[in-house]
C-alpha cells in the first residue's frame, strides 16, 4: 500500500531530445513543464541536458558522448537523479542505471510519483497503486535490484517480497476487482443525484479550476499552485440566479499522460463523461495555452466527450503579460508579443463554443461568465423539464440581497 512520508527535496537533472518530431522550441516548453513537474515532486532541478538525435538511442536514449557528459556532471556535483522527458523503455532504464549509476526516472515515473503523494482518500491512493504497478511489473529486476528512497520510489514494491511478479500480477487483478466495486458504487451515487443538471470543470493541470470552483460554489476545496493539486472529484451544488445544478472538479490533464493512470482514473473520468455540460478552465497567460487546448481536447475526444455543450473560459488574465512591439517592428507578431485584445479578435472570437475571459482570483468578468454558465444551464434543463421554464429567471448573485 502506498503510506506518507516526508517530503524529501533532492537534486536532479533533466534530460530531453531534440527530434524530427520535437524541435528546439517544443523540447524547451516540454522541460519547462519536467522541471514544474521536478519541482511538485519535490526536486531541485540542477542542470538541462539535451541532444539532438532522429530518434532515441534504442539502448541509452542518449548517444554515448552525451551519457558520459551526464555522469561526468552528477560526479563533479554529487546527484542522484536523473529525469527523462519521455518514457524509457525496461532496457534504457536497466543500462542508464548501470552506466549512470544512479537513480534513473522518466516522465511517466515522475507523474506517478506525484500522484502517489497527492493521493488522500482511499480511492484515489487505490487507483495511483494499480497505476504504479501496471508501470512498475515490465520494470521489476530494475526497480528493486536498487533500492533508493525519494521521488519514483514511492508506493507499492518496497519489501524483498514482492519481487515475485506473480504476486504483483494478483495484486494487481485484486486492485482492479476493487475499483470496479467501487465504480459500481459512485456509478449509483451518480445516478442518485437525480436529473439535475451536471457541469464538469475541465482543464489541463494548474489552470485555477480548483480557484474557480471555490468562487462559484463558495466551497474550500484544496487549491494550489503545483501540478494535479486535486486528484479526488469533488462535486458542490451551485445557484446561479434560482438555478440550481451539480459542479463537478476534477483532476487536471497533461500533455504525455500515462495510459496507465487514464485506465485506472477510468471512474474519476467518468464525471466528464457523463456531464451535461463542460466547463473548459484555460490559462490564458501560459504562452502554451494552446497546446494545453489541444492535449485537453485530445483527451476528452479518447474518453468520447469531445461532443457535449462546452464553455471556454480563459483563466487568470490578471497574470496575462505581453512585450508591445514597437510601431515601426514589421517582424511577425509572436506569442510573446500580442495583447489579450489581439488574442480576443483571433481564433477566439471565432469559436463555436461561448467564451468568456476572467480571473478566478480577482472575480473580473465573473458576471459575464455566469451568465454564459446559466445560459448553457437553462438550456440542458428545459429540454428535461420545459413545464417549469417559468420558475427560472436569470439575476446576478451579487443582486440577490
């Protein structure tokens, strides 16, 4: 069973490659996002390596130079860790830990490590350990050949005993027979929340939906500025004007998420699922909010609920910054350099779904994406319930009084 433990602040660095696929400008916004990830889990990122290759070495990932640069550095600098932006295969893992000596983790380990540690109700640690042990069973001469503490080593697998992969195997055939007892459960509770409308915040990690879902439903859900800071569905009763309906927060998406965690989240994804409505949380000051968009997108199109109802609401404007170009700089306008106005008179205005811009921490616009939310809302509820349209009329909450 996975069990807390002290936080534990060690230095690592990252590695990444530049590829056909992956230019210099992508593999950057990629480890920026690795070094968030270091950081949520509780690393100090050192030093960036990349390399330019057409494809991953088969057996190091990196080229044999670079392996050596790597080992070279951690020596003269006494580190442990090394994080690779990509998932490696059993055999990378085995030759980088004998040729590095030390602690070998990818980006799948890394993410699986943080929901280890985010993981407070029963069901969620349930669903991160059959995760971690789907992940770990190909990787187990690996992982318990070496045992280290710290990041990537928490959770299932710490004692000599569980070396036999037929006990992992059934221990991972128990796991799933549980959560499919507990699907069966909140499949009802679902169903017992009768015909009111349900409405899912969607995003991808850190955007502020959990800020968002304190502000509208005056809740105190746990909000913070690392990633997947809510792993657990949580679902509050709103009112919006006298209309009420279910909104549902639920755990932030990534780019590269690892299929084992989309399986065994399969419950929690559920709540998308079945939602009437969704409400699509983008950090609009992110210079790859775009690229969120579309890993989001992809995402609830693998689940089948690329097709409900949709509100875009671009968060956390009072972050947004830009460099004004000048008025004689006739080079292209980059992300860098165009204002919110701009972006609103791009592709935006042009979405089929409403949109809306706001700050959850500031409540700008709040008025305006309420009314977006109840307009949405009302329409689901009437074509449930059109003999009680009458009884609805939209107000702004700070009326009420």
């Amino acid at each position: 069973m996975l069990e807390k433990k002290e936080h534990i602040y060690e230095n690592a660095v990252l590695v990444g490659l530049i590829t056909k696929d992956q230019d210099e400008e992508k593999l950057t916004e990629y480890m920026d996002e690795l070094e968030f990830l270091a950081y949520t889990a509780g690393a100090t990122v050192k030093k960036r390596f990349t390399q330019k290759l057409s494809q991953p070495d088969s057996r190091t990932f990196v080229g044999k130079g670079k392996a050596e640069e790597i080992k070279l550095f951690l020596e003269e600098n006494e580190i442990g860790t090394v994080i690779f932006d990509d998932e490696l295969s059993p055999s990378q893992l085995k030759n980088l830990e004998r040729e590095l000596e030390v602690k070998i983790l990818d980006r799948t380990n890394l993410i699986l490590d943080i929901f280890a540690q985010r993981a407070q109700t029963s069901y969620a640690r349930t669903q991160v350990e059959l995760a971690q042990y789907e992940y770990l069973l190909p990787r187990l001469t690996r992982m318990w050949t070496h045992q280290r503490g710290g990041i990537g080593m928490r959770g299932p697998g710490e004692t000599e005993i569980e070396t036999d992969r037929r006990i992992i195997r059934d221990r991972i055939s128990l796991l799933k027979e549980k959560l499919k007892t507990i699907d069966k459960q909140m499949a009802t509770q679902r169903n017992n929340r009768g015909k009111m409308v349900r409405v899912a915040l969607v995003g991808y990690t850190n955007v502020g939906k959990s800020t968002l879902m304190n502000a509208l439903s005056k809740s105190d859900v746990f909000a913070e500025n690392k990633l997947f800071a809510t792993l657990d569905t949580t679902v509050r009763k709103v009112v919006i004007g006298n209309l009420p309906f279910l909104l549902t927060d639920t755990v932030g998406f990534i780019r590269k998420l690892p299929t084992q965690l989309v399986e065994s989240f399969k419950s929690t994804l559920d709540e998308v699922r079945e939602a009437d409505l969704l409400l699509h949380v983008v950090d609009v000051s992110h210079e790859s909010f775009e690229d969120h968009i579309s890993s989001v997108n992809q995402i609830l199109q693998e689940i089948n609920a690329h097709q409900k109802p949709m509100v875009m609401i671009f968060n956390k404007i009072d972050d947004f910054s830009y460099e004004k170009k000048d008025e004689d700089d006739l080079t292209p306008a980059t992300k860098k350099n165009i204002s919110l106005d701009e972006w609103k008179r791009t592709w935006m205005a042009k979405s089929k779904h409403p949109t809306v811009f706001i700050s959850a921490i500031t409540k700008e616009n709040f008025p305006e994406m309420k009314k977006l939310i109840y307009d949405e809302v009302h329409k689901i509820h009437i074509s449930r319930f059109p003999y009680n349209d009458f009884l609805f009329e939209y107000f702004d909450d700070e009326d009420e009084k």
